[in-house]
C-alpha cells in the first residue's frame, strides 16, 4: 500500500536515497523538501516494517514534477516504482489534465526505459546538467487529457 510519508520517517527517506543515488540529499534539502507545502513523499513498505520504495515530487497547480523515485534493489522489478507513479498519477489528475516533468541521467537505463514505458516522452536534453557532468534528459507526461 502507498502512503504519505512525514517527518517521522523521513530519516528512512535519506537512507535509501543514500543507498539509490550518486547525488544524495542531505539532512537541510530533506527538510526543505518537508517544508514545501507543494512536495509530497509517498512510500511502500517492505511488509517488515522497513522502507522498500519512495517517490518525492512536486505539484503546483498542475504543473508536478517528479524529484526522485527509487526503489530499494532487492525490490525491483516488481512493479513498485510502477505503484508510486500510478498513485501519483492519479492524485494529480483528480483535479484534472497535469503536465508531468522529470529529469533523469542519460545514462540510467533502467529509469529512462521505466519511464518510457509509462507513457513519457522526451523533449530535451540538458548538457552537463549533473555535477559529475552527466546530461540529463527531460521528460513530460500529459495526464487526464480527453480525446478529441
Ligand atoms: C528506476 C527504478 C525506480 C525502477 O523501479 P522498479 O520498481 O524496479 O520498476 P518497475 O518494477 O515498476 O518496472 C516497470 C518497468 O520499467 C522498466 N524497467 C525497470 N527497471 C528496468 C531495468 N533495470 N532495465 C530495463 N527496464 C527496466 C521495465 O519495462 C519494467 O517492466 P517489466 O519489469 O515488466 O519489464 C529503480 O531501478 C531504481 O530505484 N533505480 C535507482 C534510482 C533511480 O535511478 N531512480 C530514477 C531516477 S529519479
């Protein structure tokens, strides 16, 4: 089950953000991340009681974006990140159409071929956008949109 996470386990946040990225956030970005009345955290528990996956983003209006969704690496593909995008998806939509955006590593195969598969498509690329040096691709998802 997805819930919403708080101060209360967002030291669980950071550790797995430590274990999932090469560019972790510290303690002050986690509490400006909870801080911001436009951020959420969502997460899935491992059915231990420990943290298997979370998903951070942003939405004003219906303009989100998706700061960091990551997956502990006994849990993958099965189907978590998956979860946490159909369940922000569906928040987000609830008011109507949503302009999704997200930056990922041109390199991180695994997010870039996740994303795609969930209906994002690719309109940019920042050069050198990492601090390693890395490009970033820039993706879109344009939901609740009626056909016309
Ligand atoms: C990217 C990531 C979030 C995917 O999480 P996940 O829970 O394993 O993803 P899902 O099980 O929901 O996968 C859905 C689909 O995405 C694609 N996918 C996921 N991981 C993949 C991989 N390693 N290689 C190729 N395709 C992959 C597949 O199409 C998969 O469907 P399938 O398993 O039926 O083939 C996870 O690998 C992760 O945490 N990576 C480290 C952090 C990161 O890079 N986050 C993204 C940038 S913010």
């Amino acid at each position: 089950m997805v819930f919403e996470i708080d101060r209360d386990r967002i030291n669980d946040v950071a550790a797995l953000d430590y274990l999932c990225f090469k560019e972790p956030w510290d303690d002050a970005e986690w509490t400006r991340v909870l801080e911001n009345p436009f951020a959420r955290i969502k997460g899935i528990d491992d059915g231990n009681g420990s943290l298997a996956a979370f998903c951070c983003y942003v939405c004003i209006f219906d303009e989100c974006e998706i700061w960091k969704i990551c997956v502990r690496e006994d849990f993958r593909r099965q189907g978590l990140a998956g979860r946490l995008l159909e369940d922000m998806i569906k928040e987000v939509s609830a008011e109507g159409p949503a302009n999704i955006y997200l930056e990922v590593r041109a390199g991180n195969v695994a997010a870039v071929r996740f994303y795609e598969k969930a209906g994002f498509s690719r309109i940019g690329r920042r050069n050198g956008y990492y601090g390693d040096g890395e490009d970033a691709f820039v993706y879109i998802l344009k939901t609740g949109l009626k056909q016309v």
